[in-house]
C-alpha cells in the first residue's frame, strides 16, 4: 500500500497527495477516522505535476454517488470539518492500495 494525506474530501471527491507513484486510475482509499476505518473505493479524475525533485503526486479523485459511499463520505467529512473547526489539522493520513 501506498502512504498518503487527504488534502480535501467532499461528498463528491478530493485531492489526496501520495507518497510514491499512484499507477492505477482506480483504488480503494482506507482511511482511519476518529471512531473507526474507512474504505472507500475512488477514481483519480485529475493529476497534478509532481514537483522536480519530489517524491509525492497529487491527484484529484471522485467517490461513487451510491447511499453506502454517501454514508462514509458524510462521516468523513463531518469529522474532518469538526477538526478544523477546532483549530486542528485539515488533512488525514491513509493508505491506498493499487
């Protein structure tokens, strides 16, 4: 697996940055939140240059629309606005596999 941050999520989709090379169009997204781990399966929609010299990429990806999806997107989310909310990070490590 891949190591990673969420840079930002919405219902929709985000930006994750990935260290390593993230070769697949589509993968699942396993993220540990603050009451338990999701997996969620994405799609990379957009990439962004790597910069000269560095080790990670980032990519824009897009979440599926089904109710299962849409249940752990909201507590995602949820539990990433509260943080910023209270001042605290605004990205969130993961793991991606291939």
């Amino acid at each position: 697996p891949l190591q990673g941050e969420l840079l930002n999520v919405g219902m929709g989709g985000g930006c994750v940055r990935v260290y390593g090379t993230l070769k697949a169009k589509q993968f699942t997204l396993s993220i540990t939140t603050a009451t338990e781990v999701l997996s969620l399966d994405a799609r990379v929609v957009r990439t962004e240059p790597t910069p000269a010299g560095q080790r990670f990429g980032a990519f824009g990806i897009a979440f599926g629309s089904d109710a299962t999806t849409q249940a752990k997107l909201r507590i995602l989310v949820d539990q990433v606005r509260a943080r910023s909310n209270m001042g605290g990070p605004r990205t969130m490590g993961g793991y991606w596999n291939r």
